[in-house]
C-alpha cells in the first residue's frame, strides 16, 4: 500500500501535524579538525569521550530508526571522518542498503580526509557525499577554518569523484566574502558536475563574534547572481529545505537554504541525534530526549522504539530562528557541531 507520502512503504514515524519522518542525521561526534568561525569558537569544549555512543550503539540506533520507516541516514558530526573506526559503521549499515530496508546512506563531511575514505565509502554503498567548502581562496579558508589546508579538501573532492560519488558543495553565506567568489564558486562546482548550494547562517551556539556581522542574505546573494547569471526556478525538492535553480549559461544546479528568511517545516521529514544519543526533532528548538539513557537501561529495542515514536508525535510545528543586534548571545546555545549539521 502506498503511504500518503507517495513513498511505497508505509512509515511509523508521523508527527501530529502528518509528517512522515523519514531521514535521520546521525551525529558520531562533536569534534572537528577545522574550527569555522561561524561553527565553533576557537576553543571548544568537547563532551567527554564516556559520552559518546559506541559504534555498537549508533549501529543498534539507525537499526531501530530504520525498522520505523527511516529510509535516508547521513552520517553527520563534528567531523565524522574524524570518528576512530567510523567505516566500521558505514559497513555495518551497507546491508541494510542491499537489502532495500535503507535507500540512502550519506554524509556530511569537510573533505579534509575525504581523499583516504572515497573507496572505502563507496565500496560501502554511499553513492552522494556533501562537501562543505566556504571559499577557494587559500587564505581565506586557512582563516574561516582557523588553520585549515584547502588542498586536502580539493584532493578528497576529487577522490570522491574517482571513486563515482556524486559531490554536492555546501557554502555557508558570509557577508563580505561570499559575495565576492561567488562566480569561482560556481564555475568550480558546475565544470565538475557538482550542485552548489548556499546556506545562511544560523544563530547556533556561541562562536565568540555577533551573528549579525557574518550574516548574508541569500535573497541578496541571490541578486547578485541573478545580476550575472540566468536562473531558473526548479520544483526539484530534496525533502528538505533546500530550493534550486538551474544556471542556464552552466547546466548546473544552485541551492538556497534560508532558515532565517524562510523556513520550510512544513515539509520538514528529518530528526537529528546527537553523538550522545540525544533526539532533536527540530534543529531550532530546545526539544530533545536522552536514547542512550533508554538503550543502556535494555539491550531489548521496545522501549527504544516507544520512546521515539513518542518523540516524533511532539515534533514542534517548527523554528523561529533570528538574528538580532543583541550581543553575542545565540537564539539556541546548541552549536551545529554538537547538534549534528
Ligand atoms: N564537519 C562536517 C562538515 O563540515 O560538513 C559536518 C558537520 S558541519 C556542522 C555541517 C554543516 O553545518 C557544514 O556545512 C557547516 O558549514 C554548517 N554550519 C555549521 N554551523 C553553521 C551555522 N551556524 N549556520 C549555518 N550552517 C552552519
């Protein structure tokens, strides 16, 4: 029977406005070898190793989200590519791809040590990877990155394309620079065949420097491409918030992701985890429930299972993210890095 989302399977997981919850972003830590400057502040306090979920864990976790009707998973963190042994959990879920139960295993990573894991993923079952990359200027990146190497980041974009994954370039739009690279951006990405997609910055924890002077518009950026570029609209959706056009002089896709200036909750399908286990069921609100407390309290999934169809039913309608001259302080004291981007 098809569900009323038109995806073939029914879904366990629907929330009580009726959304089907159907991808879940699974943080393995909250640790990064780069520091961006709108991410995290230059010193960070990490959870402490106890914290994290075991590999076993988070394996046992996307089992059980999965078996409710969970169909995408994108390994997220921190890094996850810093993770000890993190392809012991991607080749744990492979199966689950073969055997049809998952339809998409991905992840979000800075590409920093892509160039070692492409095969590996690939090998895997990962056929998509997204790249977050802010700028293609040296300097510029050691210095959003605080004290990054582009070239790392390059060699493991191509890697991935070597090993056949398809690559998506995620920037975070930054006032007085994105604006000026804008064109390289897009010339690097769509020469390769890769969708190019902006994000505005979100008030998510404290990163030592007011929001407000990071913060780009993406209907002003936006402007500026128009201004030089011919796009057109795209009803393609990737069941997230994403809007794209299509550049006509490239062939290529752009995507515009505008919490602040849009959101999107209505067709919100996604959940996050946290390293710890922590279920946020919106990245804007402070909702949130401890699964490590119930998986470590029995090894049997039942009360792991009813405490996340109890979590999905009280997902919030949605955000209400803003940015404000008011300090430093951030509309949420979670960072995305310890959230899971
Ligand atoms: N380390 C991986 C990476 O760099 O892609 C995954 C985690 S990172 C937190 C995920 C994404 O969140 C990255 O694209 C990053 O640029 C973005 N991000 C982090 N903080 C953000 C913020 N405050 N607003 C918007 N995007 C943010």
């Amino acid at each position: 029977m098809l569900s009323p989302d038109g995806h073939g399977s029914s879904c366990g997981l629907i929330d009580r406005f009726g959304r089907h919850v159907r991808y879940l972003r699974l943080s393995v830590t909250d640790r990064c070898d780069l520091r961006c400057v709108y991410c995290m502040s230059e010193h960070m306090t990490f959870m402490p190793r106890r914290e994290l979920l075991s590999l076993e864990e988070l394996e046992r976790l996307a089992r059980a989200f999965i078996r409710r009707g969970v169909t995408k998973i994108r390994i997220t963190g921190g890094e996850p590519l810093v993770r000890k042994d993190i392809m012991r959990l991607f080749a744990a879920l492979a199966p689950q791809l073969s055997a049809g139960d998952l339809r998409e295993l991905t992840l979000t990573t800075n590409g920093t040590r892509l160039a070692h894991f492409a095969d590996d993923l690939a090998r895997c079952g990962v056929r998509r990877v997204n790249v977050s990359l802010d700028t293609l200027d040296l300097d510029r990146y050691r210095s959003l990155t605080r004290g990054g190497s582009l070239a790392d980041v390059l060699e493991g974009i191509e890697a991935a394309r070597s090993a056949g994954l398809a690559v998506k370039i995620n920037v975070v739009a930054l006032r007085n620079g994105t604006e000026v690279e804008v064109d390289h951006l897009l010339r690097f990405a769509h020469d390769r065949g890769m969708t190019l997609t902006f994000i505005e910055t979100m008030p998510l924890g404290d990163v030592g420097v007011d929001r407000i002077d990071q913060y780009l518009s993406l209907k002003q950026l936006r402007r500026l491409i128009e201004s030089r570029w011919t796009l057109s609209d795209l009803p393609f959706r990737s069941g997230g918030p994403a809007r794209y056009a299509r550049v006509a002089e490239t062939g290529g896709m752009i995507g515009f992701i505008t919490p602040l200036t849009h959101n999107f909750c209505e067709d919100c399908n996604r959940v996050r985890v946290t390293a710890s286990g922590i279920l946020h069921t919106c990245l804007g609100q402070e909702d949130a429930v401890d699964l490590k407390a119930v998986m470590r309290r029995s090894q049997d999934d039942t009360e792991l299972v009813r405490a996340i169809d109890r979590a999905i039913r009280d997902k919030p309608r949605g955000h209400d993210f803003a940015i404000e001259r008011n300090g430093t302080l951030p509309a949420l004291s979670r960072h995305m890095s310890a959230t899971g981007g």
